[in-house]
C-alpha cells in the first residue's frame, strides 16, 4: 500500500538557482521551490498538464528535483505564470491522487487473487496423502 499523499504546493522563487536561459537572451530558468520533491510519476503527469500552451504568453515549465523550472523573462512569473503553475500543480495533484488509488485498487487485487489461490493450493494439499 502506498503512503498517504500530501500534495504538492509551490513554495517560493529559488533565486539561488536562477540563471541565464539558453534559448533566448532576456529570458532566465526561474526555479520555484515545490513543498516535496515529486515522483517520477508526478512529475510525467505535471508534464501532461503543461503539454498544450493555454495562450500566447504560455512558457515551457518542467520538475527539475525539488522545483519547477519556466524559461521565462522574470517578470512574467507574476504576471502571468505563477497562476497558471498553481494551477497546474493542483491539477497534477489531483490526477496523483487518482493514480494511487487505482495503483492501490490494483495491488489489493493482486494480493485477493494470491490468496485465494494460496488457499486453493492449501485446500489440495490437505486433501493429499503421503503416507
């Protein structure tokens, strides 16, 4: 059974680990600092969530370790990206949430069919005589 999940927030701008982007000059990898560090399964659904661009000042943002990385010119993390991360961020959440239940469904089945067929096996093998 997996551990009770505690969704991810977006905590602060990392600017320690800002730096200069390599697609354009004016733009910079912003680093927002999420409450966890996301699994890989998180972090592909956050991708999934990013996949289409919602209007014309949408940036690429991706799970880099513990943060959200958005090439993006500074001041457009205000202005226009930090609303829509959040967004996306609870909307990751969600679907997570989703994931681990079917992930949890999926394993209690798998152990139901290995004990039944446990007892099955233990019910032949009373029947049998070795003697």
């Amino acid at each position: 059974m997996s551990a009770k999940f505690e969704p991810i927030s977006i905590l602060d701008l990392d600017v320690d680990k800002t730096r200069p982007s390599r697609t354009a000059s004016g733009l910079r990898l912003m680093y927002l600092q999420l409450s966890a560090h996301p699994t890989t399964e998180w972090a592909q659904l956050f991708k999934n969530q990013r996949q289409f661009p919602r209007h014309s000042m949408w940036r690429e943002a991706w799970v880099e370790g513990r943060h959200i990385v958005v090439d993006c010119v500074p001041e457009e993390i205000k202005q226009h990206h930090l609303a829509d991360l959040k967004i996306d961020v609870g909307a990751t959440n969600s679907a997570y949430q989703i994931y681990l239940a079917k992930k949890a469904d999926h394993e209690k089945k798998i152990a139901e069919e290995q004990a039944s067929e446990r007892a099955r096996l233990e019910s032949i093998k009373a029947g049998l005589n070795f003697n």
